[in-house]
C-alpha cells in the first residue's frame, strides 16, 4: 500500500505474495529469501543490509544490536554505519522506522566505549536523528527517532545537551514553514525538559513554549497545552506563576474544541506544578468552564480527570459543589457523557476520599454503594481493587457500617470482582473491629471449597499466612489452621506451594500464645502430610518444612517436625528425595542446625542416592553456578527452572524411574534433635513442586550553560514462575 505516494513494505504480504506463484517462482522466491548461515554477522549485515528484497534488509537492521556486540569498535564504525546511513534512507517506511529505533542501541553500544565512540555518536549519528525526527512522509519514524534521541540525550555531556541537542530543538521551533517541525519542537521540549535541566529551561526553553502558544496553527496550540507542565515542573513555581500559568488559561478558553480538550486533559498535572493554597484558585474557573463546555469530548475529559483534581487540593479548598460534580459521575447518562466516566469515579474514590477526611464521608457514601452494584463488572471490579483502602481511611466504625456490606458482596460476585476483594482480604481486616472479623473465620472455608478458579484459592492461600496475628489464638487453632492445612492439599501445585508459605506464620503465632499439649493435634496433622499417599502431599510437606526452619527457632522446628523431615530420605519417589536433599543441605549450612549430628547423617545417605541428581544435591557446598556443567548443557537454559523447582528437571536429564507409591512406615528409632543455638537466619526455600501573549521570537540561540544530565534508572522486571510438574515417566514411543 501507499502513503503519502509512498510504498509501505508489509513483511506479511509481501511473502504471501510471492509463495502465491507458480512452483518454479515460488523456489525462485525461497531461494533469494535466503540468508547464508555459513556467514558471520558482520558478513550477512554486509551483504544483505544492501540486498534489493526489503524483507533482507528490514531483518539485517533488526538484528543490528545482536551484530555489534558481536565485533569491534573499530568493524562498527568503518562497516557497520556506512550502512546504517544508508538503510536510514531507505525507500521502505518500515525499514526507516527500525533504524529509528536501533539508533538508541547503538548510540549506547558507542557511549560504552569512552571518548571514542562519543564522537562517533555526535559526528554520525546526531545528523542521522535530525533527518529521521522530520521524516516527511511517516508519523512511525517520527515516532521512533524522538524516542531514541531522548535516550541518547541522557549520556550527553552538559555542553552538548546544550549547543548540539537544545540549539536543534529550537532551530525546530523557529520553522515558519512547517507546523509539523513546531509541533516537533514542543513535544520534544516536554520530554527532554528534565534532561536539559533547570537552568536550560528557564533560559530557553519556557520562553519559546510561551511564543509558541499564539501560533496560528491549533495543533501547535494544542502541542502546547499537552506538553506545557512537564516544562513548568522543572522550571519551578515561581517562573510558572509569573509568566507560564497565563498561558495555559488563555489555551483553555481557545476557539478550538481540541485545544481545550488537551488542557482538560492537563489540568491536574499544571495544578500540580503551582503551589497547592493557589491551585483551585488559579485554575478553578477552567475546571468549571470545562464541565459546561458546548463540547461533549471536553466535558467528558474533564470528568475523566475530576477525581485527581479533587484530590491534588488541601482539603479546606474542595468545596460540596465539587463533591456533587464528582458523585454525578455515577449517572453519566444524566451528564450526556461517556461510559467510562462511572469507571473513572470508581477508580479514583479512594484518593477523594483521602483529601476530603472520613470527616466529610457523608457526601461520597451514595455514590459509593451505587458504583458497588453497578451493572458494569469493571466498574465493580476497581471498586473491589480499593476497597481495604477505603477501609483504611474510614477507620472501623464506619467500615464496619459503610465497607464490609459492601465486601460481602463483592464476596458472591463473579471471580473478576471477588478476586481482587480477596487480594486485600488481611488489610481490609486489619481495618475493622476483632468482633466482625471473626465472622470471616466461618465464611472463608466455603470460599476456598466453592470455587474451581485454581487462581481465586492461590489468593486465598496468600492472605492465610497475614491473618494469625488478627484473631485470638483459640480461633487461629480452631478455624485458621485447618483451612491452612485443607489448601495444603489443593489439587493444584501452585495453590500448594503459597499454602506452605501461609502454614508457618499460623503455627508460630500459635507456639508463641499456647501450650505445646493444646497444639499438639494440629502438629500431628502437619507431620501427616508426610505419610500421605500422594507424593504430592509429601513434597509439600518438603516444602513446608523448609519455610517452617526460616520461621520458628531451631530448637521448636527440630522438636516438632525434624524427625518426620529426615524420615522421608527413604521415600520411594526420587523427586521427593531430591527436594529433601536441597532442603536439608540448606538447612546444614545454616546457624542452628550445623552440628546437628541427624541431618548430617540423611545427607551422608542422600548423597549415596542411586539417583544422580539427589546425589548431586546431597553433596556438600553444592551451587547454582555447577547446575549447567553437571546436567551436560552448554549454557544454563534450565538454570532458573532448575532453581525455580526441583520437579522441572525432566526424563530427558536422567534415567532413573519414577516408581510412585505410599510413604514408608518411619523408623521408630529416629530420635528428636534439640540444638543449643537458637538463632536461626532466613533460608530461602526453593518450590519443588511449582505450577504455574507570546514572547517575540527571533532566530534560536546557542544555549551555553547546562547542568549535568542525569540518566534513568531502568527497573528489572520480576521473574515469572515455571510450571514445573511432578516428574513421571513418558510414554514409550
């Protein structure tokens, strides 16, 4: 297809299109799609970067990070970006638009290697983002140049970001020609504003957002509105009063339906850069003009942002007409406005809540039970995700009278609604009264029972191990630890292995307040999962030990349940001795249980195991490190599976057979174990079991003074759990 004159290149259609011909058209077309795997990295980006097919070319540029950290410094530079500025220049959009973002991978590939490849970046690459950042006929390049150039702007030096970076930025704001380059110019001056700094932007950067806030063409306008607080943030208060807010007040009245949306939209975040005694003051005739405004888009995103505008305001500022035009938000037919609105009124009720005090809770309590029974799960559902909040705030009276109906009802709602409900079970609790708490003891069993979502009793099992310390211990023994055992069986792993978590805390909170007679039944029906006939349930007794050994002292855990632990080293199931022997070894080289004559004894025996792996992990200062050369592998691809869960090592890593079976009567003779040390460090616990009025403008200026740049910390998302099932043997082929 075509844009602006254009051809685009689809990947997709463009194969389908040749593997639609002929047999011998349809070779000939497989064949030049080829790519030679004989070649190098370097090789194949040489020779297919240049290739007439564009489907080569885009698949060269995508792999451009994975070849230059593959070569040198000096290969880079003298072969790689020759071809960069070429392909940046390509006839294909989409090709254009991938080098637009492997500019950010390779300016830091350069950065990495000192002064050298910082020139590299000035001298090369800056004129390559200045011509992507204006690409004429595609928004997508556009797109993806100013986010890899504002990548780049954080390794800048003070002096660049100042007469190379900042002097572009406004050579593109003094483009009388094309609105489009303005419009460039604005966004480009919110997102770099706090990289530039706040010097920079006094000086500079203000002054040019405030003359081109009268330009005659409303997209500037309206690029104006979007991206005028991230500049008043870091200019400070005082420069946003004096010359700034004016600006965005007289946007707000603009003849243009599209601008005054845009400053609705913005409303909160430029009430958020003055400070909080002048905020509704200054800006409260806009909100109001905004709510009434002939266009519906407007009132709708006024509405949308009507919550956190009420909750940026001291509370003395917030008044009940406010409150009223926020409440009205849970009729939007009544107000001719969009759906979404009640969604907004739900989402953000808590944070209104906080502003104006329990004091004034009268005035939202309707609207509260209306968004609690509103036809419209999602809108119940943000609701629920809240409501330990509301709790919170309310303090127990009015929880007890206000929040709990509510919860209850949430309780029998569908598992969308009820699931988030459950997440904050324990915080929600903590809120109200010991005398309605209590009465959730009798509700949560049919919970757990009721249900087939496997996810719905994993949240459940989450909260067990937060509640012992609400309730007094004679209900923790009588209705919290049998429902804590009762999900230790769940049928499903995932359930099982939060249970064993949740389990410790209920038995501890117990050895602290009870005798050790009046406990010792729930003691015996922990140990029994050790006997059971599912392997299953003996795993998660593993499993429960293990957290059990970080959690009580080392004399009560080697009391209550260290001899039925060690009697599992004889357990048919290999699985179940290789989880035990990474438990015990954990436990051996912790302070407490080091000299413990009997877990060095099992160990010794684990480590004669006919099966390799609980030998392996019997031995003594085994690592993580010697996982991937002990199961033969090259690099460590089952390393955090390994590590995630015992049962993930499957028949394809060993030979020995899976023979499933009860436990083993335990030996009589196994004596109990009191250490002296009573100190005991946390152990990590592996799951083995797992599932799961302008200024005048003039040409731009050479800025010369800049701070230094600052660069964004990058935050490491958190692993995800392997679905690693019990090992058991494959069929035969």
């Amino acid at each position: 297809r075509r844009v602006h004159g254009e051809r685009i290149f689809e990947p997709n259609a463009f194969l389908v299109g040749m593997l639609q011909q002929d047999p011998e058209a349809e070779a000939e077309a497989l064949a030049a799609l080829s790519i030679d795997d004989s070649l190098s990295s370097l090789e194949r980006f040489e020779k297919y970067s240049v290739s007439e097919i564009a489907l080569q070319r885009l698949f060269q540029i995508k792999g451009l990070s994975e070849c230059i950290y593959s070569i040198s410094l000096s290969d880079v530079v003298k072969r790689i970006l020759p071809l960069v500025v070429r392909l940046s220049e390509d006839v294909e959009i989409t090709v254009r638009q991938i080098v637009s973002e492997q500019l950010a991978c390779l300016c830091d590939y350069l950065f990495d290697h000192g002064d050298e490849g910082y020139k590299v970046v000035v001298n090369v690459l800056f004129p390559l983002f200045r011509k992507l950042i204006v690409d004429a006929t595609s928004q997508e390049v556009r797109s993806a140049a100013e986010t890899s150039l504002i990548k780049m702007a954080s390794r800048l030096t003070s002096e660049d970001l100042g007469t190379l970076l900042l002097t572009f930025v406004l050579s593109l704001a003094h483009d009388e020609d094309k609105e489009q380059n303005r419009t460039i110019a604005i966004q480009l001056f919110g997102s770099l504003a706090q990289i530039l700094g706040t010097e920079l932007c006094q000086s500079y950067v203000a002054a040019e957002i405030v003359s081109l806030s009268d330009d005659d063409v409303f997209r500037v306008r309206k690029a104006v509105a979007s991206n005028l607080p991230s500049v008043c943030k870091v200019i400070g208060q005082e420069l946003t009063m004096q010359r700034v807010v004016r600006v965005f007040i007289r946007l707000s009245s603009d003849d243009i339906w599209g601008v005054r949306k845009s400053c609705a939209e913005n409303i909160v975040r430029m009430a958020e850069c003055l400070p909080p005694d002048v905020r509704f003051a200054t800006l409260g005739n806009q909100l109001e003009a905004f709510l009434t405004d002939s266009s519906r888009w407007v009132r709708n995103a006024t509405y949308s942002v009507l919550g956190p505008f009420i909750a940026c305001l001291p509370p003395q500022h917030i008044s009940e007409k406010l409150l009223s035009q926020y409440v009205a938000m849970t009729d939007p037919e009544a107000l001719s406005g969009d759906s979404e609105m009640t969604y907004a009124c739900a989402f953000n009720l808590p944070a209104v809540l906080q502003a104006i005090g329990n004091e004034r809770w009268s005035s939202l309590s309707v609207a509260f039970k209306t968004l609690a029974q509103d036809a419209r799960w999602k809108v119940r559902r943000s609701l629920a995700s809240s409501i330990h909040v509301v709790a919170g705030l309310l303090g127990p009276n009015l929880s007890e009278e206000f929040v709990l109906p509510i919860f209850d009802l949430f309780l029998q709602d569908i598992d969308q609604v009820r699931f988030p409900a459950v997440q904050n079970l324990s915080s929600l609790l903590s809120s109200v009264g010991a005398d309605a708490r209590v009465r959730y003891m009798t509700i949560l069993p049919s919970l757990q029972s009721e249900t087939e979502n496997w996810r719905f009793r994993k949240a459940l099992a989450e909260q067990l191990g937060k509640l012992p310390e609400l309730f007094p211990p004679q209900v923790v023994l009588e209705k919290l630890a049998p429902l804590a055992l009762t999900v230790c069986k769940d049928p499903f792993a995932q359930v099982r292995v939060v249970a064993c978590a949740s389990l410790p805390p209920v038995v501890k909170r117990l050895i602290a307040t009870m005798e050790s007679d009046q406990i010792a039944g729930l003691v015996n029906q922990i140990s029994e999962l050790s006997k059971d006939d599912d392997y299953h349930i003996r795993i998660t007794f593993v499993l429960a030990s293990a957290h059990m050994a970080t959690q009580l002292s080392p004399a009560d855990f080697s009391q209550l349940f260290l001899a039925r632990l060690l009697a599992l080293v004889h357990d048919p199931v290999p699985n179940i001795r290789l989880a035990l022997a990474r438990e015990l070894s954990q436990l051996h080289a912790t302070e407490g249980y080091r000299e413990a004559a009997l877990i060095s004894e099992a160990l010794a025996t684990l480590s004669r195991d006919k099966d390799g792996d609980v030998a392996f992990f019997a031995k003594p200062n085994w690592s993580e490190c010697a996982l991937p050369k002990y199961l033969g592998r090259k690099s460590p691809t089952k390393l955090e599976s390994a590590t995630a869960g015992v049962s993930s090592l499957s028949l394809d890593d060993r030979t020995t057979p899976i023979i499933p079976g009860p436990m083993p009567a335990i030996p009589s003779s196994v004596p109990p174990v009191a250490p002296t040390i009573t100190a005991l460090p946390v152990i990590a616990p592996v799951p083995v079991d797992s599932a799961l009025p302008g200024t005048p403008r003039g040409p731009a200026a050479t800025p010369t003074v800049v701070p230094a740049a600052t660069t964004p910390q990058v935050v490491a998302s958190p692993p995800v759990e392997a679905d690693a099932q019990a090992r058991t043997p494959r069929p035969s082929m």
